[in-house]
C-alpha cells in the first residue's frame, strides 16, 4: 500500500535528483535573488507579499530542478557508472586478502 504512493513517477525523479537540488537550491536562490535585486528592485522578496514569495519559490524550485537534471545525467552519471568498476575488484581484493590470510590462520 504505501509502495504504491511512493513508487510515484515524480516522486522517483526528485529522488534521482536530490543530491544536486541539496548542493544548488542555495545557489539558485542566492543568484535570483541578486538578478531580481538588480533589475527589479521594486519585486523584491522582502516586501512581504505572499504571492510574489510563492511566485520566486516556484521559479527557483524549476530551475534548480532543471540544473540538478542536468548534472545528474551529465556529470554524476559518469562517475555512477565508474564506481561499479572500481568498487567491484576493490571488494574482490579484500575478499581474497580475507581468504589468504584465513588458511595461514
């Protein structure tokens, strides 16, 4: 029952996506609020309007979504695909060292 709820489609894709929106959402934020700041200075956050609050979050929740997209499938995916690689014979290493050093025992 609760498999079902959680097996969500858009539930999945934030969860491939949740280290890069941890590392970037501060970023985004920070770089939207300064452009905003910069060219709209009469839209800024700070004013107290709900709406407009509501409105900048969305905005920098899509666009960290799209960023951390983006570098999931083009910088962490590579390096996902390595660590099969390397961590394969490192754990095959250990378990004949473990091995070799149980028959000398």
């Amino acid at each position: 029952m609760i498999t079902g709820r959680v097996n969500r489609p858009v539930l999945q894709f934030f969860g491939e996506i949740s280290y890069g929106v941890c590392l970037l959402h501060m970023l985004v934020f920070d770089v939207e609020d300064q452009l905003l700041t910069r060219f709209f200075p009469n839209l800024t956050v700070r004013s107290g309007n709900f709406a407009l609050m509501v409105l900048f979050f969305v905005f920098a929740l899509v666009v960290t979504a799209a960023i951390a997209s983006l570098s999931r499938w083009y910088l962490e995916e590579p390096f996902l695909r390595l660590k099969g690689r390397f961590g394969r014979h490192k754990s095959q290493a250990f378990a004949q060292a473990e091995l070799t050093c149980s028959k000398t025992a």
